[in-house]
C-alpha cells in the first residue's frame, strides 16, 4: 500500500521532504522575531526595502543557469559537470552587475536612507548566499534529491539565526550596519561550503560557458525575476511613497507571507523534473499532468493562508507592539497564498511544453500590470489599497496563466 501511495501520490517523498523544509520554516520564524525585535520598526523597514531588491537580483543573477542544470541533468545526469561550470562562471561574471544595478535603483529611485558602502555590502551579501544556497538546492533537485536539497535550506536559515542570536541576543546589539557585517560573514562561509559540497557530491565543474543555451537561461531568468518582481514589488511601492515605520510594519507582514510560500515550493520542486519529461511526449501530455497536481497545490496554498492568519495574532507578542498593524495586513494578504499556489503548475506546463518564451512574456508584462494595479491601490485607497489590490493581481495572474496552458493545449491537439 505504501508503494502505491509513493508511485501514485509521492507522499513519502513529499513528507521526508518537509521535514527539514517545516524545521527550516520554524527557524526562519525565530529568525525573523529575533531580527526584527533587535532592529526596531524603523530599522527593520530600511532592511526590508533592500531585501525587496534582493528578491528580485537574486533570480537575474546566473541568468538562469540554475534551471538550464535542472533542464540538461533530468535528461542527461552525465552533462552534470559542464552546466555546472557553466552556472558556475555565469554567477561570477553577473553577481557584480547585480549588486551595482540593485544599489543604484536603492539610492536613486526608492531613496533608502542607508550609507552607500554598508547598502552595496548587504547588497552583496543577501544576493550572494541567496543565488549560492538556491543554486545548491537545485542541482540536487536535478539528480532527483529533494529530500537533501530540503536540508540545505535548513543549513542556510540556521547558519542566519545562529549569527541573529549572537549579534542580537548575546552581545546586545541593535544597529543595522553591524548587522550587514555580521550577514557578509555568513554569506561568505556558507557559500564557499556549498560550491564545495556540490563539487564533493556530484563532481568537480567543467568551466565553459554554454552559448548556444544563453537564450533559454535569459527566458528562464526573465521569468523568475518577474515573479519576485511580483513578489517584492509592494515593497518597492511602499519604500518609494511611505516612510520607513509604515514599510517596516508591512514588510514584517510579508515576511510571514513568504512563510506560507514554502510548501508550495517543496511540491513544486517534487513535480519540476516531471513536467520536462511529460512535455517530450507533447503539451496534451504535460497540461494533463498540470492538471492532475493543481489540486494538490491548491489545497496546500489553502492550508497556508489558513496557517499564516493564525500566527499574524502572535505577531504583536513577538516582534512587539510597534508591529501591531502587521497583524490586519497579514489578514488580508494571506487571501493570495491559493492563487499563488496555482500559478505554479500553470507556469511550469508553459515550461515543460516548450513554451518558456510564452510564459517570459506573461511574467515580464504581469510585473508591468502589478506595478500599475499595486500603484493604483495606493494613490487612491492608500496603504489599504495595496493590500487588497495585491490580491487581485495575483488572481488575475492565475488566471492569464491557465488561459495560456489551456489555449496552448487547445491548439496542440488541433495541429
């Protein structure tokens, strides 16, 4: 029986899985109090507006090399050591194109109130360890080792809470410039141990860089950097037009938004490596199997809005009474965890049937359209605007992306 529910339904797979991505979650919790009772409200929003553009750079660096891996491995594991390389060599040659774009944008257009040198050094650093650890996780996901990839999100969130309780705690400090220092420090050692657990594990890399590939890994980019585009861009809004209090208030309730994230992305890790190989037997093929998993995703984003409304009551206890309007935004925004959670198999039926290009151009002009929608909200409806505006733009995200699949499948058979 448990080898049928394992074929069929994955759920040893998906339950060893979340073991350590659940125990990463927790952790990142206690992170995230500690780091937001040590910085203050104020403080706190000066950080959240520069970790909005690190969601965003993270996905432009490597100019998605990481996925081009995941592509080439699932198909081929002997390939493993030239997409390697060749991610390798792409992080190195963007990483410093990022950090220089991010720190322009931060100074020039959103005004963060941050000298220049700490703001290019948490730059550098959250956009380091992010790409590094995210990279890591992926190349195990492409050798079919979910469950180790878990474990490696829960090294990198406890190497962040172990350097928060002795920045915080232990010595009692609270300015945000020391805190950058302390993350630099973390950044640097935990990305070294992954570029040497990777080469360890599966082999050392072939350095070239593939070419004739560039143009799918820029699609591949462009499309994750939308969705963090989408994802980051309220905070972007609010740092430009708000002060630092109300930012730091609404980036602690999106903070235990993204917490609500993380099921949907230990399934869709699972279900990623299939829909590549659904789509070689055609798109009929790859949208069945979308279809067959949507539920499931469903069902987890509903469980997850249901899971973040109620810690947002605790979230006055924890971070302290400057974090009470958290509270009522996390209400709110938790309404869009479900339509996230179906944007994902949607989303990966355009990848798997070879529509990549299609699903770049929905995500880069949806980014457009949430900026507009999210814009909107505020100039007219103020602060409350926005978080209701960001709930319909993700459900009408859902929707464009189910119209696609459903059209290219349409099409697919009629040819």
């Amino acid at each position: 029986m448990l080898d049928r529910l394992e074929s069929r339904f994955r759920l040893l797979t998906i339950g060893a899985t979340l073991v350590p991505t659940m125990s990463a979650l927790l952790f990142q919790l206690v992170t995230f109090t500690i780091t937001a009772r040590g910085l203050g409200v104020e403080q706190f929003g000066i950080y959240t507006g520069l970790l909005a553009l690190v969601g965003v750079f993270v996905e432009l660096t490597g100019l998605g090399s990481a996925d081009l891996l995941v592509r080439g491995v699932s198909k081929d594991v002997s390939s493993f050591s030239r997409y390697y390389g060749n991610l390798l060599l792409s992080v190195l040659i963007t990483l410093p194109l990022a950090v220089l774009a991010s720190l322009l944008i931060a100074s020039l257009l959103l005004h963060i109130q941050l000298p220049l040198w700490p703001m290019a050094l948490a730059l550098l650093a959250e956009i380091m360890v992010s790409r590094v650890s995210a990279s890591t996780e992926l190349v195990m996901v492409a050798h079919g080792h979910t469950v180790r990839a878990g474990w490696v999100r829960l090294s990198t969130v406890l190497a962040r809470l172990f350097m928060a309780v002795l920045y915080f705690v232990l010595f009692h400090q609270t300015q945000l410039v020391g805190w950058i220092d302390v993350v630099l420090l973390q950044s640097v050692l935990m990305s070294v141990f992954y570029l040497l657990l990777s080469a360890r594990l599966y082999g050392a890399p072939h350095f070239c860089l593939l070419a004739r590939e560039l143009h799918s890994g820029v699609m591949f980019s462009l499309n994750q950097s939308s969705r963090a585009m989408q994802t980051n861009l309220d905070r972007m809004i609010l740092a430009r037009f708000t002060d630092a209090t109300t930012l730091g208030s609404y980036g602690a309730a999106s903070r235990v938004l993204q917490l609500g994230l993380f099921p949907m992305q230990v399934l869709t890790r699972i279900y990623y490596p299939h829909f590549f190989r659904e789509g070689s037997k055609g798109f009929v093929s790859v949208f069945r199997y979308g279809v067959s998993v949507a539920p499931t995703m469903f069902v987890s984003g509903v469980v997850s809005a249901l899971v973040v409304s109620v810690c947002a009551l605790a979230v006055p206890d924890l971070l302290g009474k400057g974090f009470q309007d958290s509270v009522h935004s996390i209400f709110i925004l938790s309404a869009a965890l479900p339509l996230i959670a179906l944007q994902y198999p949607a989303s990966d039926i355009l990848t798997g049937g070879g529509r990549q290009g299609l699903r770049t151009v929905i995500f880069t002009g949806s980014t457009f359209g949430f900026g507009f929608v999210l814009v909107g909200g505020v100039l007219v409806f103020g602060f409350s605007g926005l978080l209701y505006a960001f709930v319909f733009a993700h459900f009408l995200l859902a929707c464009v992306l189910w119209g696609a699949a459903f059209l290219c499948c349409k099409h697919s058979r009629v040819s």
